[in-house]
C-alpha cells in the first residue's frame, strides 16, 4: 500500500510537471485552481472508498469503516489547516511582490519539498507515539496553546526581519530583481540567486512551522503512520489550487483563523482527556465540521455586511 501510494503521489506530479505545465510559467486562473481543487478532493474520497474496500476484503468490515473514518476525518483536519498556510503564502508573495505567473512554480517546489519533509516528521513522529505514549499529553497541551495564540495572532509578520531570510542573504548573493521563473542566474561567470528562491525558502520554512501543528492533531484521529501520511499528503498536494482558489477572496474568509483555533484547542483537548473519556472518530468529525462550517458561514455573512456598508 506505502509503495502503490508514493508510486501514485509521483505520477500526478510528472501529469502537473509534463502534462500540464505545471513549471512553466503561466497565471493560474480561478477556474483552473476551482477544477484542480475539485480533482483532489474527488481523488482523496476515492482512494478513502478504496481503501475501505480494500480493507473490508482483507481485514474485515469493522476494520475498514474505522480506518476509513479515520483517513477522513485527518483529511478534514489537515485540509482545514491548510487553510492557514495560504494566508501566509499570500503575505510571502505580496511581501516580494511576486507576479502571479511565476507563483505556482514556486508552489510546485514548495509541495515537493513538504512531502520530502512530511515524510520524515510522520515517521518520526510514530515512532515516537510508539514508544513513548506520554507524548500524546505533551502533543495535546501543545495544540491548546497553539489554538489560543491562533485566537489573538495576526498575519502581519515582519517578513524582511525573519531571521530564516537574514541568514540567506548572508550566506548567499542575491539579485534585487526577478528573472523570470528562475531561482538562480550566472552573471560575469559567478552564480546569483534571485529573489524567487528567498520566497521558496519562507514557503518550505512555513510549511515545516504548520507541520509542527497539523501532524500532532492528526494523531489525535489516528497513530497509524499510513493514514497519517495519506491524508496528509493529500492536503498538501491539493494546497496550490485551494490558494489560486483563495487569493483573490482571503479576505471574505476573515473568521476562518478562528474556527482553526478552536478546531486544534478542541483536538487538543480531546487528547487530553483520552485515558478518561474516547471521542469517537466520527463524533469528532461532526464537531471538526460544525465548527469550520460555522466559522465559514460567519466570515461570509459578516464581510457582505461590511460590503453593503
């Protein structure tokens, strides 16, 4: 199943790089991003209607209706919560001034990059579940303080004082202007690097920070390493066309941060109180959707009102 998967991640990649253009420069219109974002959703319920097939067979109906439940309602979870990091791509991009043409290449490296890096965290982090059960508690507690700054933060971050960019301008010659799509340029015979790759640098650098939040709430549905994995990865390669789909109306979307908290202060809470009480996988997912879709209906009626105004 690990291999039928990666092998699978890496052929929609080469169908986006080859097929579709997807390196090749070009802005991404919302109808392209809103057919995309649909593709990958249809494609995350199919493979959960496979796997569950597949598990029915193999380990009986019981087994696949809770894994099938499981993979769901993570990819709810980490669907929502990259929600987030496409307001943080939006303040990257409009930080550097980046033209809309050159930004779903720099998405495309950004996604390679995560699922490398996802990879090890997922990884890493069942071990970890594995052999140290304790850590759920610490992971729980981390997700309630996460949720509460979530509640009183903002996305107005000092871009140009990130340290991650200041120790790249040190440690590397940058251009002050784009070169098209390219990350680097040879100028007189020495190699320069162009603004593009200090933006591919704060992507990767964002997506490990949102990792660090996502990856702990999804063990909270399931320590299994597969559906962890899965339904993460499936987020993160459906992330570039839920941001072309977004960027354009981010702010009709003002509440969402806020549904966000409360979704990982209440995973969080839910991993605290497991030795005491078990929500079950599909409760949880009502409470998951209630509250995004609230949050959701709330942002739009509230940013009409102030439109009318």
């Amino acid at each position: 199943m690990w291999v039928v998967f990666i092998g699978f991640v890496f052929a929609m990649l080469a169908v986006d790089v080859f097929a579709l253009g997807g390196s090749r420069a070009h802005k991404v219109s919302i109808r392209e991003a809103a057919v995309w974002s649909v593709i990958w959703v249809s494609l995350a319920l199919g493979f959960d209607a496979g796997l569950w097939f597949y598990l029915k067979q193999t380990a009986g109906t019981e087994i696949a209706t809770a894994k099938a439940m499981e993979f769901l309602t993570g990819y709810v979870i980490e669907k929502s919560l990259s929600v987030d990091n496409v307001f943080v791509f939006l303040l990257i991009f409009g930080h550097f001034s980046v033209p809309v043409q050159y930004q779903r290449k720099v998405l495309l490296y950004g996604v390679v990059g995560a699922i490398a890096m996802r990879i090890i965290m997922i990884l890493a982090g069942s071990w970890v579940v594995t052999q140290f059960a304790w850590v759920m508690y610490l992971f729980g507690i981390f997700l309630l303080i996460t949720g509460a700054k979530m509640l009183f933060s903002n996305h107005e971050a000092d871009v140009e004082n990130n340290p991650v960019l200041k120790l790249a301008k040190k440690l590397l010659p940058f251009t002050n202007e784009f070169h098209e799509e390219k990350f680097s340029i040879k100028r007189d015979g020495k190699r320069f690097f162009t603004p593009l790759l200090l933006v591919l640098i704060l992507i990767e650098v964002s997506d490990v920070i949102f990792a660090v939040d996502s990856i702990p709430a999804i063990f909270a549905v399931t320590t299994d390493p597969f559906i962890v994995f899965t339904s993460n990865i499936f987020a993160i390669m459906g992330l570039r066309a839920l941001y072309f789909l977004l960027a354009d109306m981010a702010d009709r979307f003002h509440l969402l941060k806020f549904g966000l908290a409360f979704v990982l202060m209440f995973v969080g809470i839910k991993m605290l109180i497991v030795e005491w009480m078990h929500v079950p996988t599909d409760v949880s997912l009502m409470v998951i959707g209630v509250i995004l879709g609230g949050s959701v209906v709330a942002s739009l009626l509230t940013s009409r009102n102030q439109h009318k105004i």
